[in-house]
C-alpha cells in the first residue's frame, strides 16, 4: 500500500494527485500549485472521490466496489514535497483490488 508512510513522516505541501480507475474516473492527473488551491464542481462531479481518493492513498480503508467497472484494479498515487529538503519528495500510493 503506501511506500514510504510512516510515523513522523516529513510528508509537506502536497504537489500531485493521479487517480486511475477510480469510481467514475478513468484517468485524472491533478498538479497542485504553492498557495491555495480549491476544486469546485457541480453536484455528482466527483469532488468528495477526489478526498476519498487522497485517504486512500494515506491509508483509509478501501470498498472494492471503487474500482471502476471493467478495470482490473484502480491505483490512486499523491506526491508530496519534503517540509525538510527542497528536493526531496514523498510518493503515496494506494492498489486496490476487487
């Protein structure tokens, strides 16, 4: 499940989210910005799947009914940036499946 979490993980800002076979998503890619970010949508657009897709990558508890109909597995990944090195970069990720 996810490679580098840990206990006082130094995990910072956080810099990407992908999510592939998610629910109603086939494949999405979010770059976020320094400073603040908001998603905005209409109702049913998937705005709450986006959260549930970043805990699952931090390690919430997965239903196998969010793979997506007809995929083999859904992977959801969120790239975080170091609070302590300006290079340095932490990779969550979350396979789930069904």
């Amino acid at each position: 499940m996810n490679d580098t979490a840990q206990e006082g993980s130094a995990a910072g800002r956080l810099l990407e989210l992908t999510v592939t076979d998610l629910a109603l998503i086939d494949r999405l890619r979010l770059e976020f910005d320094a400073g603040f970010n908001v998603i905005t949508g209409e109702t049913g657009a998937g705005k709450s799947l986006l959260i549930d897709a970043l805990g699952l990558a931090l390690g919430a508890r997965a239903d196998t009914t969010l793979v997506r109909h007809g995929a083999e597995t859904a992977r959801v990944e969120a790239l975080f940036g170091s609070r302590h090195m300006t290079d340095s970069y932490e990779r969550f990720y979350y396979d789930l499946l069904p």
